[in-house]
C-alpha cells in the first residue's frame, strides 16, 4: 500500500488535503491527517 501511494503522490503532487467535516475523531486534535508513524509522507 505504501509504495502504491508514493507512487500516486510522485504523479499527483503536490497533495492539499481539506477538512470536509464527514468524519469527526473524538480523541485527536481537529488538524491531525494522520496517525501513522515513521513514513516519509510529508502533508501540506
């Protein structure tokens, strides 16, 4: 899976994800895109 996403972001960058309020986490602040750690992903 990972590879297939930094293939895609290698193509689509660069990613500017948006809050559309579809889904709400109720134990993590409102700015966090992701709780994975250790990747080289580097949102904006």
């Amino acid at each position: 899976m990972h590879n297939i996403l930094r293939e895609y972001f290698a193509l689509h960058s660069p990613v500017a994800p948006k809050v559309e309020g579809r889904i709400t986490a109720t134990d993590a602040p409102r700015t966090l895109l992701s709780q994975l750690e250790g990747y080289d992903y580097e949102f904006r």
